[in-house]
C-alpha cells in the first residue's frame, strides 16, 4: 500500500471518531472502504511481482584505501548499485566475515604431477580449508581431461585421497568443461556469497565449450573465479609475449592462458595470479583468504535475468577504489549459451559436441565410422590443427581427400578400441 494513502486513513479514522464527525459504526465502514481503496490502487500501481530467490543476484565488493588496504565498517547506505545506469534497491547487505560457499578446482593432470606442483599445491590450499568461518560450504572437484565429482568436504579435510590417478601419461586439461560444471553445482548452494578457486598449470586443450561460451555463463552466474596459473617460467614467457592464441610447436592454436585466466577473473569480479614460487602461492592463498573475509555483499533482484546487463558499484567515500564484476546476465541468443545434462551438471555432449563428433557413426560393436569429405577445415580430424582435437598423436593413411578413395585409418591413443574408416 502507498504510505501516503496508509498516512491519510489513519489521520481519517481519527478525525472519524475523536472529532464525531459520523458514528462509529459508519466510521469503521468508513475507514474499510478507504482501506479497500487504497489496496485497490496499490495494487495498480505496483502490479504482483513473484520473484524467486535464485534470481537474487550477489555482487561481491571490495573496497580499498590509496595504500590498497581494505576499508571495514561500510554501512548499506554508503553504497549505491547501478545495473546499466539506473540505482537499484539494495535487497541484502552483507558486511566482512559472512559465510561463503567455495569451490576449489585443482588441475590434476599428468604434467602437474610429474613436476610435483600437484603435491605443493595441496599443502598451499590449506589455509582455505582450515580458516574457515560457521556456515561455510567447501566443495573440490579434480580435473584432467575428464571431469571429477563435486565433492563436499569438511573443514580441515585432505585433498590427497580426494585426487585420482590420471589414467594416461597424456591427460590433458578441459579447463572450461571443469569451471561451468562447478558453476552449474554452486546454483544449490546456501549462501550469497560464492567463489571459485582454480589451480592448473595447463592451457584448455580438451573442453567442449568454448571460451566465450563460458564467459557467458560466468557473467549470469554468481561466483568471483579466482584463478591461479602455476606455469613454469619458460611458459610464462611464451604465453607472456604471445597474442590472445599460442601456436603450440605441433601447430596447434590454443588460448592463451594468461589472458584466458585474466578474462574469467575480471569478468566474475575477481583476480588472476601466476605465482612462480612455492612462497609466492603462499601469498597468493593468504590473499584470496583475505579478499573473501574483507569483501561486501550487495544482492537485489533484477527484472530481467537474461539480458547482459552492466554493473557499477560506488561508495559515497574519497580516496577509495571500489572492485566489483562489471556485468551480469547473458548475451547469447535465448539468454542461454550452456547446456548440462538433464540429471547433471555435466555439460551436455548433443549441445557442445566436439568438432569430430558429427562425422562419426557406430555401427558393429567397438566399431566405428569416422566419415569426412575433408572440406571443413575445423572438422576436428586427429591429424589437422584444431584446438579440440581429441589427440594430436592419432596417426592416419595418406589420403587424396576424396570421397572413396581412402583406406582404413590408423588409430591413435586418443582413439583406441575404433575401427575407422575414412573417406567412405
């Protein structure tokens, strides 16, 4: 009801009865007609919105002083949220130490193993499994090329029985398919404030989405994504110097994983970190840890949840710099760019087939027909470049690209038990 309408029927209910104006009995009838009234036009005003609390969307902010120290004791009035220009209500207000939801992906690939860095990094993750507040959720999912289970875990739990052995020399990395997963299990998480923690020291060779896909899902979602690239230094200089693609020395092209890692963070409102010492992950550890204890929380709901939208946060206070996400929603076509699974948070292989997919067809047992005329340069053929290969080492029989001219095809460790057939 309008407070000035609620305003006006109670000065009439007392100019009704202490004036005797009319009798009361006519007063009460009095004062429920204008109440009806007054429901009546509330509700024209302001038509019935049902909203639900999934579309409550969080934004985590940090807010720092000149010397980049964290600024504490901000009440609600000192900020003002803006979602493309226009100052929305405030829903929930959170200030420092409110209990987080955590998901931690922890890269456990054959290349992070025989450099030990998957040991190290296990013992450097514990300060964000032991400083935990009541009401926290820690989740980890480990990941190579396949996905592992979302785990819960309990304060103080190791990581070491949790982490499976890859099953081949070669497991490689599917970065993108590992990160929408865990985004796609934190929409049942409990509380509002939610991050992601990723550790890998690989370049995404093997996931079905692609980078602007997720990218997508990361703005419509809630978590900051903090990533961590854990790269030895010969890397760093070749990703460092290198454009938005590296061109890897089969002839490859992947995405640069500095400036990948550096887009996912700043799109979810986080940071990305390349530490390149066992005390510099230790930093980077204590300052995540500090980050989530000392951020706010501003969350309303927004009238659509579709759109891409922009976000601005400003703090009614000189000399501090204010760090939030600077979009949320979606910009894909329907307000949908990824696909899961029915029963799962798996991304949905009919959605995001790999680019080979589409030409393979099963027929006896253990056998099956791969069938390209050759003319589509990002088939995904194992033997041409493409950044979703299945494997770069599947070997082939010359083949002069014509439709029945080709023999059976040799297959690669990335294509074991297939009988193949090309060209046919």
């Amino acid at each position: 009801m309008p407070a000035g309408c609620l305003f006006e029927a109670r000065d009439l209910a007392k100019r009704f009865y202490l004036n005797k104006l009319i009798g009361p009995a006519k007063g009460g009838m009095g004062l429920l007609l204008l109440f009806l009234f007054c429901v009546s036009l509330s509700l024209a005003q302001s038509p019935p919105v049902f909203v639900s609390t999934t579309n409550l969307q969080s934004i985590a902010v940090r807010v720092v002083d000149k010397q980049g120290r964290n600024v504490h004791g901000l009440a609600a009035s000192a900020f003002t949220l803006l979602e493309d220009g226009r100052p929305q209500q405030i829903a929930f207000f959170g200030a420092e130490d409110q209990p987080v939801s955590l998901a931690l992906l922890l890269d456990s690939s054959w290349s992070m193993r025989f450099s030990h860095k998957l040991e190290r990094a296990r013992k450097l993750l514990a300060p964000l499994l032991s400083g935990s507040l009541p009401g926290n959720e820690i989740y980890f999912t480990p990941f190579t090329d396949r996905i592992g289970a979302f785990l819960t875990l309990a304060p103080g739990q190791s990581l070491e029985p949790l982490i499976p052995t890859p099953q081949t020399a070669r497991s490689g990395t599917a970065l993108y398919d590992a990160l929408a997963t865990s985004l796609c299990n934190l929409r049942t998480a409990r509380n509002v404030r939610q991050a992601v923690v990723v550790i890998t020291d690989g370049s995404d060779q093997h996931s079905r989405l692609t980078l602007d896909c997720l990218i997508r899902l990361a703005q419509s979602s809630k978590p900051q994504i903090f990533m961590i690239g854990f790269f030895d230094p010969t890397e760093y200089d070749l990703y460092k110097g290198s454009d938005k693609t590296v061109s890897l020395v089969n002839g490859h092209e992947i995405d640069n994983p500095l400036k990948t890692f550096e887009r996912i963070a700043r799109e979810s409102g986080a940071e990305s970190f390349f530490p390149s010492s066992d005390r510099d992950f230790a930093k980077v550890v204590e300052h995540i840890l500090g980050i989530l204890q000392a951020e706010y929380t501003l969350a309303y709901y927004p009238k659509s949840v579709s759109d891409l939208r922009h976000i601005q946060v400003r703090v009614n206070q000189r000399g501090v710099t204010v760090s939030a996400r600077r979009a949320v929603g979606s910009d894909a076509p329907g307000g949908e760019s990824v696909h899961f699974a029915v029963d799962s948070c798996t991304v949905s292989p009919t959605e995001h087939p790999y680019p080979w997919e589409p030409h393979v067809t099963t027929g006896l047992p253990h056998t099956s027909t791969y069938q390209d005329d050759f003319s589509d340069p990002a088939s995904g053929w194992p033997n041409r470049p493409h950044p979703k290969r299945r494997s770069s080492r599947a070997t082939a029989s010359p083949c002069s690209g014509r439709p029945g001219a080709c023999g059976p095809m040799a297959a690669g460790p990335g294509w074991r038990l297939w009988k193949t057939q090309a060209c046919i």
